[in-house]
C-alpha cells in the first residue's frame, strides 16, 4: 500500500515538475528570445512597436515548446535525448521561419551593423539550443528534489 502512495507522489511530483519546467523555459527563453529580437529591430533600423501582448504569446509559445523535453526529463538517456532534441528542432525551425520572414530588411540593414547582426543570430541560436536543456535541467530538479523522502526508511541491521 505504501509503495502506490510513493508511485503516485511521484507521478505527481513528475506532472507538477513538467509543468513548472516548462512555465520556467518559456518565461526565460522567449524573453530573452524578445530581448533579442528587440536588439535586432534596432540593429536594422526598422521602428517596430513591440506590444505587451506580443511578449506574452511569445513566451507562452516558447512554455508550449518546452512541454517534450521538461516530460521526458525524468525518463531513459535515450527518450531523454529525444525529448530535448524534438523541443530544439520545433523552437529552432519556428525561430527561423518567423526572425526570415522578412529577409529584405536584414539586406537592406547598414553594413556597419551587420557583425552585430551576425552575432545576434548566433545569440539566439545559442538561445534556442539551452531552451530544451533548461525545460530538462529544471524539470530534474524539481522532480527529484525530494526523492529521499519517498524511500524506504532504512532499518538497522542487528548487531552480531
């Protein structure tokens, strides 16, 4: 009976941790993911009017995206990997289809602001890439974090 009741903590615990996980990631990654996109407005030289609600969508998008790899935290190495690589891909390919859509402003950017520019892009590449690992890290700790008290307690064994 004791044993359901520590499996059912657990799980438990493990849903509450995929879910703060991914609130983390998403509130981390997609505002510095604004942060940037704000440099990179700026940059170009395009006056672009960045709404509160836009900042929201953006970091509930990125909360959404980090949903696999913050589930598969807990799991095998290789599930785990997974997880973390299916978040990167869809962040990833979501980033460049949106920060392309305007490909003609970055030509037409001045050519002392473009090793900035370039910069930027890697910044935000870098950003995307922590995004699962973050959704990871966080989810294992919050998951884990009181694992001790689900153990068995141990009995001591009897003196010789």
């Amino acid at each position: 009976m004791q044993e359901v009741r520590v499996r059912e903590r657990r799980l438990g615990r493990t849903v509450w941790a995929t879910a703060a996980a991914a609130l983390t990631a998403g509130l981390v990654v997609g505002l510095g993911a604004r942060l940037l996109m704000r440099a990179i407005v700026l940059a170009i030289g395009v006056d672009s009017g960045f709404s509160l609600a836009g900042t929201v969508a953006i970091v509930v998008t990125f909360a959404v995206l980090a949903v696999p790899a913050a589930a598969t935290a807990t799991a095998r190495p290789a599930l785990r990997r997974g997880g973390r690589w299916a978040t990167t891909a869809v962040t990833g390919w979501l980033a460049v289809s949106t920060g392309f859509g305007d490909p003609k402003s970055l030509l037409l950017a001045d050519e002392e602001w473009l090793p900035l520019l370039a910069a930027l892009t890697v910044a935000f590449a870098v950003l995307v890439a922590a995004h699962g690992w973050l959704a990871q890290w966080t989810a294992r700790r919050l998951a884990l974090a009181d694992d001790s008290r689900d153990s068995p307690p141990v009995t001591p064994r009897p003196q010789q």
